[in-house]
C-alpha cells in the first residue's frame, strides 16, 4: 500500500523521527518492540529470517528499483514514500540507500536456545562448537561488525553482556549486513557469573586480554583446542574486565608487530575466529 507523504511532522512517520538520537531510540526501539533497518539488503534478510515489517520509508526516486522488496509485502503494510530531503528531515540523515523499514522485534532467544543451536544444523558440521561473548561493548558499529564476521566464519552463536549495544540498533543491523538475523544471539546476565552457564555447557572460555600471562593466539590453537569454546572479547578502550580475565579458562592475545599492542575489537574478533575456525574449513 504505497502513501506519499509531505510533512515532516506526519503522525504516521512517528517511528522514524530521529533516529540519530542513539539515547533515545536505545531505549524507546525495544520498549516499543521495534527495530529499524536501513536498505534493500538488509530489510531482504530480515523479511528471509520471517521478521514482519510494520512500514516502509521511500525515497521516490528509489520506486523502480525498490519493486522487488515492495512485491514481498502483505498488501496492508504502509510503503511511505517521499523525497530525499523529507526523509532526511524525518530521520534526521541523509538516506542514501533510499529506504527504511519499521520492523517488529523478533522474540529474544535464552543464552540457553542460543548455545543448544550452535552447530546443530548438519551443513555446519563443526569439529569445534564456538560461540562468542561480547563484554560491554558500546560501539554499534564494532557490535555489528563483530557478527558479520561470526556468521562468515563459521562461529554459532553470539551472546551480549547486559551493557553491550543493541544488535538490533540500525547502525549494527547496516554493518552487520542484515547476519544479525541469521546467526543467533542473546544477553547473557548477570556477567560474569553468566560465565558459568558456559561452563556448564561444556564450554572453554578463552578471554582475548591483553595480560602478562597470555598466551599467543597461534601457540594457543597449536596445543590443540577444546570441543566447545567460548571466546570473550571486551570494549573499546579497556577491554575486558579484570573479574572475567580472572574468571577465565585461559588469557590469549593476538600476537603484534611495530610496536602495536592490538587491534580494533572487531578486527580482533575477526582474526580469533578466523584462527580457531574447524580444520579443513
């Protein structure tokens, strides 16, 4: 059902209004139910992974190129369209990619479903069951980044402290490229003491630290890894707590030259799971 819209202030357009105000949306989105998700890709996955669409926002120019998404509507859901500038206005950025759409939030998964679902499917066939365990981290972007690259390479699950960014915020829905809806995921709390549910799951938890008494990520994979391993990495800036390096089954950190002393978390993230992927993969 497509609608064109001209006012900025429409009543119908509430869900859209602001969303660079990260306070806000962080904490009306999911009161709310809600997420947002930003172009054709993204909204594509989550339309794949059965996530229903409360309304689209159009850029007119984007009509043509947009009919494959649109045709996959229920024909009650809304497809506001607009200029650019007004979109602009509503959101409060320029949409480049030409549409947004209001969705529903999916039923939040239990640390347990998520660890029961990781390497279930036999496609997967993993030698190692790796799911990994993201402390505190604020920065949508490097959340978002951190699951793309766990849904590539091969890594189950993914479980979120209670301060950690929301994946399902916009920013990290875009970077992960829509992968939030693919790999599962769930808050793991309280934290650290969720460390336990781990264990009692049967897995290893390895905290990517750096720490006088790490291991090389190299050294660390060479000795062999567990069946079940858990790979904990920290925020931006000071990285993980020293309660969870404390609470941790081993403190492994990525090997550097030129007097760097780490990588971006999401770089980091990527290296570890790359370097602890299933052999022959």
């Amino acid at each position: 059902m497509f609608v064109e819209v001209e006012d900025r202030y429409d009543p119908r357009l509430v869900e859209y209004f602001g969303l660079k105000d990260v306070a806000l949306r962080r904490r009306a989105e999911p009161e709310q139910g809600l997420f947002m998700a930003e172009s054709a890709h993204v909204i594509t996955r989550a339309l794949d992974a059965g996530i229903t669409p409360r309304s689209l926002l159009l850029a007119a120019p984007t009509l043509p190129t947009m009919a494959p998404l649109t045709s996959r509507l229920d024909p009650g859901v809304p497809v506001y369209v607009g200029t650019y500038e007004l979109l602009r206005e509503i959101t409060g950025f320029h949409v480049h990619r030409g549409v947004l759409a209001a969705m529903n939030r999916p039923e939040p998964r239990t640390v347990e479903q998520v660890l029961a679902a990781v390497g279930s499917t036999p496609a997967d066939r993993p030698a190692i069951r790796r799911v990994a365990v993201l402390e505190d981290i604020v920065d949508h972007t490097n959340v978002g980044a951190i699951i793309r690259a766990a849904a590539g390479l091969g890594v189950g699950g993914v479980l979120v402290t209670p301060r950690c960014a929301d994946p399902l915020y916009r920013r990290a829905v875009r970077v992960a490229m829509g992968t939030v809806f693919q790999i599962p995921w769930a808050r793991i709390a309280p934290w650290p003491a969720g460390m336990d549910m781990l264990r009692q799951a049967g897995y290893t938890v390895a905290a990517m630290a750096l720490d006088a008494d790490a291991i090389d990520l190299d050294n660390y994979v060479a000795g062999g890894l567990p069946p079940k391993l858990a790979i904990l990495l920290g925020t931006e800036g000071a990285g993980l707590s020293a309660r969870s390096v404390g609470q941790a089954d081993a403190i492994v950190r990525i090997p550097m030259l030129a007097g760097v002393d780490s990588l971006n978390v999401a770089a980091a993230a990527a290296v570890a799971f790359w370097a602890t992927r299933p052999a022959g993969d």
